[in-house]
C-alpha cells in the first residue's frame, strides 16, 4: 500500500493531501526513516509514526499570531467568511465560541471535524458579499474572521458589517 494511503488508513492524516503535505514537510517516519515520497510501499508489518499538526490548516496560525498579538477575545458567535478547511473556524472555537458560521463559496472543502461539530453551522456555495443576519441566525456576530485574499474588502465589507454587532477592529493580514 502507498504510505498516503497507509496513514489515512492508520488514522494519521484526515485525508492523502494532509497525508501528501506531513510526508513533503519530513513529518512521516517508517520504521524510524523519514520518508519524503507519497508512493512509498508500507506492509501491514511496518511501523509508521507521523508528527500531526493540531491544526486543520496553516491558515489557523495566522489567526493565532493577530489574536495574540491585538489581545482580541473571541466571542460566543463567530462568522468565518471564507472558511475552506476550517483553520479560523478551529482556533475560533478552541478559543471560546459557542457557535461559528463556517461560510465559504465553495464546496466540500471543511473538514469533517468540523463539518461534525455541532457548534459549526456550515454555509456551502454562499457568497459573503450576500450575507443576511438570517444567515446567522437572525442576531448580530460579535467577531468577523476572514481570509479573503481573492476578493476585495470593498466589496464584502458592507455585508460583514450588516451580521457584526460592533465594529471594534479589524484587519487582513497577508500570508
């Protein structure tokens, strides 16, 4: 079997592209080697070891760095615009939310324990220039988090202030 394969199998990566990325990033151990290629032959005799990030995505580091570093507190009810895999909604809810709005215009991209939480309420296919309070459940959130490099703010920004209770801070950082 193919070591991608073998570590989702073994339950060591959610999926083959976390499985790909900790082999690329030397994080993959096969019977005490670290193994860089995906396509590398594992018997069922093989021990395999791999350093999981607790993370979904690197994305989750940038939110860490702007929280730590603006002392900002994350509420009870968070919107993730532009959630894909879910790292700002992850480290929302390791911080405190209750609930977190994961909306994001593409599909099939939250991982599943995410998907599963349920204080996640996921959002598919929806655009956040066409957020509504509805969307969030007819009350204001008390917190925006966002990565939204592909879009300009210009045109988000009226939508996300229309579900924010208060607008107390904001920022983009870039990668």
């Amino acid at each position: 079997m193919r070591l991608d394969l073998a570590l989702v199998e073994r339950g060591l990566a959610r999926s083959r592209t976390h499985a790909a990325r900790l082999i690329a990033d030397g994080h993959v151990r096969l019977n005490d080697a670290t193994v860089t290629r995906a396509s590398q032959a594992v018997s069922a005799d093989d021990r395999l070891e791999a350093d999981v990030e607790r993370w979904v995505s690197r994305a989750a580091h940038k939110l860490l760095g702007a929280l730590d570093d603006s002392g900002v507190h994350v509420p009870a009810r968070v919107l993730d615009a532009g959630a894909s895999t879910g790292g700002f909604t992850q480290v929302c809810l390791d911080r405190g939310a209750s609930t977190v709005f994961a909306v994001d215009v593409g599909h099939g991209q939250l991982v599943d324990e995410l998907r599963n939480d349920p204080r996640v309420v996921v959002a598919e296919g929806r655009n956040v220039r066409d957020l509504t309070l509805d969307d969030v459940g007819g009350e204001p959130v008390g917190l925006v988090v966002g990565d939204l490099s592909f879009i300009s703010l210009t045109l988000v920004l009226p939508a996300l202030l229309g579900v924010l209770s208060d607008l107390s801070w904001t920022s983009r950082p870039d990668f």
